[in-house]
C-alpha cells in the first residue's frame, strides 16, 4: 500500500487486476477492473499504470490473470497458455527492465511448479497467483527499505528537487524517489519537494503533486525548464529521481528530461541522487548506450487533452527517456545500501550482496 491507506496503486482481487487508472489524475480517482491479459497489457502501453517497479508488478499480476482465465485442464496446455500471456505482456514497454525482471521471475515459479511430482494445473495456478501476489508485497518492503537506506542522504529543511513521478504511484506503494523523502519526513525532517512538471505526459504535475499532497509533504510544481533558474537562485539543495533502467556502469535511464537535470545540477554543484531497487540495475547491459529507448506516439507531445498544440503536417519526436552517463550521478540507493562511484564495482557488490543473502 502507499504511505496513505485511502488509495492504492494496484492489487490482486481475485480473479482480476485492480489498478488506479493514473491518467485521470489529478481530477479523477478512478480504478480500472482488469479481467483478461490484454486488458492488463493495454493499462501498461496506455500508462493507466507506470512507473518501472509499478509496471512489473502489473505484469506478473497479468500472468496470474492469464493462469485464473485459462480454461487449460492441463499442465502442458497451461504452460502455452502462460508462455503466450508473459509474451505478449513483454512487449508493452521495452525501456523498464522491472517488467522483464518480473516476468522472468514468474516463469521460473511456473517452471518450479509445473516440474513438482503429481504437479496439476490447478496446483500451478495457485502457485502462480501466490507469487505474483508476493511480488508485490516484496515491492513494498523493498521501497520501505529503500527509502530508510537514502533518508541519511537528506538533510533537515532540504528542497528536494524530483523529475517525473517515483513515488507510491510508480510502485505496489511507498515509492522509490518520494519514498526516500517519505522516510525522511518519517526521520522526523522538515523537508519540501519541487516537482517538475515533466512534459509531455505531466506525472511531475499529475502525479507527483498528487500524491504528496495526499500525504501532507509539502510540494510545488515548477515547469521543466525552471530548474536551472531555480538552481542558480540557491532554492535547490538536492535532487532524486527514479530509474527505469541502471546499466552496469551506473548510467540510467529515467523519464525524458532527467540528463538535462543532471547536467544543471552537477553545473551548480548539488547532489543528483538515483533511487531504484535493485531489480532495476541491469548488469547484462554494459552501459546506457544499449538501453532502448521507447519512442512513444504523436498524440502526447502534440496535443494536451482534447486540445491540439502542433500543426497536422509538422513532425513530432517523442522518445520518452534519456540516458543520464554516471559521472553525473553523486549516488545510487537501493534496499541494499547507497552505490557511489567507481557504480561498475559498487553495484556489482550491491547485487551480489543480495544473491548471497538470498540463499
């Protein structure tokens, strides 16, 4: 759940896929019922739901859809069914490696289960249905966990400055930027958030300024090319931001936008701080350059609502992030510690930390 009981992210209902339908936000709180796989994969490509942990816990939810929905009798023909549900929800989102981390994670659990003597379809729907589940419990404890390991990097009375959404909203709960915040203020400081609005799908705006104000946290959004200005004036003492994806050597990738951010913060000398989980760091992927980068459609940049803001016949780009190279990055927290550079060694040690203490 989010630091706010009253609302929350996504959740597993029995025999559908609940979520908080986050492109109504702020003038609607709406929740969409999901009750087949495709409907779970179209709120991910449609971004009812984002944000790169929130995206894998909505994909292994998917597949225990997929497992509840199918009428296969069989173990074998579930498995296709299983295999055909995390294909197709693997092709929603190419830049958030938590999506395959998930997926990856449940088809192991259908293969330990299907493996087991005597093994039932209905006994590998459980299971399935159990793990997911778990998953995102375990998201929760790990944003909790992660926000408790960045709060000693934020200082009393700080003006936190966040680009796009890393909060509840962009997990199972808690967050992973606004969640280092949360514990912050849990810690007992006084601290303010500037949101960049984050153009052009507004989760700075929406989103971020939302969930904030839900929590009592004090916050005000700016628009994206304030920043600098703000920066220069003194009135920005740090900066978290999420990650979609950390390559081997500590470049991320985040929402478009963030590489500007950190180039002005490292120009005016304040902290840029990553926080993400350590089902984001990616050590199969040697360094940003072989991240994709998600090209989004026309409609987002070229219009806001109803409302056209680019002549019909005039181009539009939309990819919708950036790769942020390591020298820029102060630090990188995770559920295990705080990654600082040389990132190739410390996140390495982060991970294997994990792996050793997992078994």
């Amino acid at each position: 759940m989010p630091a706010s009981s009253a609302w929350f992210t996504l959740r597993w209902a029995g025999r559908a896929v609940e979520m908080l339908d986050q492109r109504r936000l702020p003038s609607e709180e709406s929740y969409l019922r999901l009750e087949s796989v495709e409907e779970v994969a179209r709120a991910i490509e449609s971004l009812a739901v984002r944000g790169a942990p929130a995206i894998g816990c909505a994909a292994a939810l998917g597949v225990a859809q997929a497992a509840v929905t199918s009428d296969a009798s069989g173990v074998a023909e579930l498995r296709a069914d299983l295999d055909a549900a995390i294909a197709r929800l693997a092709r929603t989102r190419p830049t958030a490696v938590n999506l395959f981390w998930a997926l990856e994670r449940m088809r192991e659990v259908i293969a330990t289960a299907a493996s087991q003597p005597g093994a039932s379809a209905e006994a590998v729907r459980e299971r399935v249905v159990t793990a997911a589940c778990s998953l995102v419990d375990e998201d929760v404890r790990i944003c909790r966990e992660l926000g408790r390991e960045g709060a000693a990097l934020v200082p009393d009375r700080a003006r936190i400055l966040t680009h796009c959404n890393a909060g509840a909203l962009a997990t199972a709960g808690y967050g992973t930027a606004l969640g280092v915040v949360r514990a912050a203020v849990e810690a007992g400081r006084s601290v303010s958030v500037l949101a960049d609005e984050t153009r052009p799908f507004l989760q700075g705006a929406r989103l971020t300024a939302w969930e904030l104000q839900r929590d009592g946290i004090p916050v005000t959004v700016i628009t994206d090319n304030m920043a600098g200005h703000l920066m220069a004036r003194e009135e920005i003492d740090l900066v978290i931001v999420g990650a979609d994806r950390i390559a081997a050597n500590g470049d991320t990738a985040n929402k478009i936008g963030t590489y500007g951010v950190a180039v002005l913060a490292r120009e005016h000398g304040i902290p840029f701080y990553v926080a993400a989980p350590l089902s984001t760091i990616d050590l199969a992927t040697p360094t940003g350059a072989q991240i994709p980068i998600e090209e989004r459609g026309r409609s987002e940049v070229a219009q806001i609502g109803d409302r056209v803001l680019v002549p019909e016949d005039v181009p539009v780009r939309h990819p919708a992030f950036d790769v942020t190279p390591a020298r820029l990055v102060t630090a990188i927290v995770t559920e295990a510690g705080v990654a600082r550079t040389p990132f190739g060694q410390s996140l390495a040690a982060l991970v294997d930390r994990q792996r050793i203490g997992s078994t």
